[in-house]
C-alpha cells in the first residue's frame, strides 16, 4: 500500500486519517506503509498550532479506536492516570505490549519500534549497566546506596536484582503518583527487603540521607531549565563524595519530536550542551560532568561526579 504525502488542508487530512487507519486494518503487515504514517503524523504533529480545537477533536475521532486507551499511541494520547509518561504507559513499552486485537497490534508494533519508544527501552538497560559497574567498584563494608527519582513501574530495578541477586545495595524510590508506587511495590515484592518507597513529590521531598548514587530516568525533560537547575541543586546534596547524580533527559535530535507532540505528550528536549550549560550554571565544575547516550541517541544522560 502507496499513499502520496502532501501538505494538506485540515479536510484532507482529516480523510487521509479515515483512509489510511480503514487500509493499515485490512492490511496484510507486509503492505502496512508506516513510512508514510512517519511522515503525516509529522504533518499532523505540526499543524496543531494552527487549527481551532474543533477541528482537533474531529481529527482525532477519525482515528477510531487506533487513538484509544486500546492502543498504546492511544494510551499515550488520552493519558488515563491524568498525566503523560505514566507508569503504566512506561512498563507497555518495556514489555512490548500489544493489543489482543490483531488490527490494533499492528499499530502497537509500529509504536513499538520507534526511535524514541526503544529510547525509552534503552534506559532500563543503561541504568542495569551502570548498577553493574558500579557494583564491581563498590568496596565499602556498607550496602550501596541508591535514591531512584520518579520510579515509575521499577521494572528495570526487578530486572537488576533478578539479574544479580546477591547485589549489596539499598534503593529509596519517590513516586508522586500513588497507583505507581503500589504496582513497582507489588512488582518487587520479593526485594522488598531492598526496596523502599515513598510516595513524595519530588520538588518537596527532602531527606538527610547520603547517596551513593542518585538517579532520574524520566523526569527533568518535563521541567523548566530553572526547575531542573533547583533539583540538580538539591539533589547534589545527597550524594555522597565521589558518588554521582545520573539524569535522563530526551535529545534535540529526537526524529518523533512531532509525533509526540500529536500525542500531547510535552517534553523539554536538551542536546548535550544544554544539559552541561544547565550544570555548570549550578556550580558544578566542568571536570565533574560527562553525557552518555543509549543507542538511538535519543535519550542522554548526564554524569555529576560529587568531588
């Protein structure tokens, strides 16, 4: 299946949508053109700034059940826990959830394999890399230390210790939503003796605590540049000397920057000199601070190395 791309009026969008979702149903998976999907929900993306929000409303409907909670761009788009990136949404990509319908598990594959979903995947393998190596290093009599920021499902901690159980290390997870704290709770029942949760707001959580490493996933790229330069502040505090404060945040170079933006899903991109600007900005020195990627390069992470 061929379809043109064009810049189109909203009433051509609006029946490319009806046509494109009626032909990806009846599609074998071979014929499904999702080039062509790149490229329109990109359009679409684009043109939401200049169309009311009537016109929005009738775009989206004509996507059907493809933009619903059975969907997992659906589920991204109409945010049933009140709010974009949540748990729930997070732990369908890192189990690569599809729907039980085959004609809406075509486009929960599709979401499955862009860049900025393995993104997202990439991160739980990074933090599990980077708990390993730091492992290998700890040589204090005492557990290693770990304050988890915005926790979110915890899969990736689950995998850790299914991956290395005798791993000596204490993790203390704030989560602002209470119904993410009771999944990642229930999820890691078996370590929770190695577990601890705290239902907090990060922006009000305060503790006298020295960590050994203080890590954020998912969580600065929806701050403002000031917000994200008061938290590495405040949680620079925590971390012990020679430990490090580790930040995710999502890249400029984002290739579904405008396909997340149809899914209402807001995000601060930063390059890598966004984020060491924003850090020296705080002090720290530029000898104390490196940027990793994952393998999209879509997701950096930046090191803050405590002196």
């Amino acid at each position: 299946m061929k379809l043109s791309y064009n810049n189109n009026t909203f009433h051509q969008q609006l029946f490319q949508v009806k046509d494109f979702v009626n032909k990806i149903n009846k599609a074998n998976d071979a014929d499904s053109d999702w080039q062509f999907y790149d490229a329109f929900a990109k359009e679409l993306g684009r043109s939401l700034s200049n169309i009311s929000a009537e016109e929005k409303t009738q775009l989206i409907e004509a996507f059907g059940k493809v933009m619903s909670p059975e969907t997992l761009q659906g589920f991204a788009f109409t945010k049933p826990h009140g709010y974009a990136g949540d748990y729930e949404i997070i732990d369908r990509m890192y189990t690569y959830h599809t729907s039980p319908d085959e004609r809406l598990a075509k486009w929960d594959e599709y979401y499955h394999s862009i860049p900025s979903v393995k993104a997202v995947r990439n991160r739980k393998t990074y933090i599990k890399n980077l708990l390993a190596e730091k492992m290998k290093m700890h040589t204090s009599e005492q557990s290693f230390e770990m304050l988890n920021l915005a926790s979110g499902p915890a899969r990736d901690l689950l995998e850790f210790f299914d991956e290395n159980p005798n791993a000596d290390i204490m993790i203390d997870c704030i989560d602002l939503d209470r119904n993410a704290v009771g999944y990642a709770s229930k999820l890691l029942t078996e370590y929770s003796n190695r577990v601890t949760f705290h239902n907090k707001n990060v922006l009000r959580f305060n503790s006298s605590k020295y960590y050994d490493l203080v890590w954020s996933a998912g969580l600065f790229d929806y701050f403002s540049d000031d917000i994200f330069k008061r938290l590495v502040q405040k949680f620079l505090k925590n971390v012990k000397p020679g430990g490090e404060l580790v930040i995710g945040n999502f890249c400029t170079s984002n290739p579904n920057i405008l396909y997340l933006d149809l899914l209402e899903w807001k995000l601060n991109h930063r390059s890598a000199d966004d984020l060491i600007k924003l850090t020296t900005e705080c002090g720290v020195a530029p000898e104390n601070i490196s940027v990793d990627s994952e393998p999209e390069k879509v997701n950096l992470f930046i090191r803050i190395k405590k002196s």
